[in-house]
C-alpha cells in the first residue's frame, strides 16, 4: 500500500472548513477514479483496511447515525468462498485481492415520513471509501450482480440488513480481462459517457 503521506490522515483535516480555500486534489480523486475491470493482485495489509474504513467513516450522515457496516474480504479462502456470489457477467470479480460487502439497515438511520435514509448515507460512505481508494492507486469498484442470499450466507449477515454493493479491490492488470463482453471491454479505456448538464441538472425549477 503507498504510505500515506504525513499530516494527511482523515483525522487531520478536522476543522479545517475555515471558509478559506485550502488546496486539495478532490478533483482529481473524482476525475481518476473509473469502475475498471481487469484486476491484478494488490496487497491488502490491516492498515488498507483500517484506511479505508476510517475515510468512509467521515462521511456525514442524518443525525450522525453513521448506518453503514462493512465486511472486509481478504483471506485467500474467504475470497475463493465469495466467487460464488458473482453473476456470470461478473467473472472479472474473481480477480480481486479485497472484497467489502457493503450493508446497512432501515432502523440504524432517520426515516422521517416516507424517507429513509440508510442507503443515502451508506451510499455517501461508499463514495469517500471509493475515492480514498483511487488516491491509493486502487481499483475500488462497486456492483449490484451478486446474489445477495449467497452473500448473506457466505459472510454470515444477519436478516434485516440490506446488502447494498460489494466493492472489488485491486490495481489496474495491464491486460484486460478475458472474460469481458465488448462493451465492457470498451469501458476499460473509455469511460462511459455521461448525461449532458441539461438532463440532470435544472435552475430554479425542476425540468426544462
Ligand atoms: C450500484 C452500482 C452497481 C454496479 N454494478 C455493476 C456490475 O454488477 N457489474 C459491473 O461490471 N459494473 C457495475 N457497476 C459499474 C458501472 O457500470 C460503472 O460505474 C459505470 O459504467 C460508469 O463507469 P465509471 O465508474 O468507470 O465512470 C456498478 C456501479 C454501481 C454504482
């Protein structure tokens, strides 16, 4: 893992919203990070882990009730149980050195009226974890194929917890995937095209 540089923890930057700017790479953070398939070992060491979980757990969450839980996959055995969970399309999942099943549950957060937030803040927690990740020269990329019975079965997750993603962990391979479709072939040096600012973001008042 690259050693994080001194006085960059998440703890140091606590206070640090003075109403200054104060120069930060978030933006490159976020324009670096691709969800890339073609995964090549990357060491999982217990200070990645802790890192990981550490960034995630600063995210804000409604009234603080930090809802996220995370299972960390890295022993050999462990992840050769988890290919199981995969889709077929998934294949590419096989490859990865760490493995995070991401859960959380309707009770640990706000529900005020008809909105829960649970998968909102779990979905913020991702994100920082994602982003930390990139800045670590880490794949981290999340996916909904997997059978989430399996999962369940396979991490021992208790009833009543959603289980939301599964993040794969590892570095970038130099050569793609075999197991690929075309299109996500075309993905591993492309990033898929994005919504122009007209269809998702609205000034004043919702549509055009
Ligand atoms: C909730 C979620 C589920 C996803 N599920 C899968 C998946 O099952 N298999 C897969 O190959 N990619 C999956 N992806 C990756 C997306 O396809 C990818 O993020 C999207 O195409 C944009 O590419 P980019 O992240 O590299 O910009 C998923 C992403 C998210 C956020």
């Amino acid at each position: 893992m690259t050693p994080r540089p001194a006085g960059r923890g998440p703890e140091a930057r606590e206070g640090a919203t003075s109403g200054t700017e104060v120069p930060m790479d978030v933006h490159e953070a976020i324009a670096t990070r691709r969800a890339l398939r073609s995964l090549a070992p990357a060491e999982i060491s217990d200070e990645l882990i802790r890192d990981l979980a550490a960034h995630a757990g600063l995210a804000p969450s409604c009234a603080n009730n930090q809802p996220w839980r995370f299972v960390f996959v890295a022993a050999p055995d462990r992840l050769e149980a988890m290919k199981s969970v995969f889709s077929a399309g998934n294949r590419w999942c096989h490859e990865a050195s760490l493995m995070i099943a991401v859960v959380s549950r309707k009770e640990d957060d706000c529900v005020i009226r008809d909105r829960d937030y649970h998968l909102f803040d779990t979905g913020l927690a991702v994100a920082f974890l994602m982003l930390r990740a990139t800045e670590l020269g880490l794949i981290a990329h999340p996916v909904a194929g997997y059978s989430p019975d399996r999962t369940r079965d396979v991490l021992g997750i208790p009833a009543g917890f959603d289980i939301i993603t599964i993040i794969l962990v590892g570095r970038r391979a130099p050569e793609p995937n075999p197991t690929l479709s075309p299109e996500k072939l075309e993905a591993e040096s492309r990033r898929p095209e994005r919504l122009a600012f007209e269809e998702y973001a609205f000034l004043d008042r919702y549509g055009r």
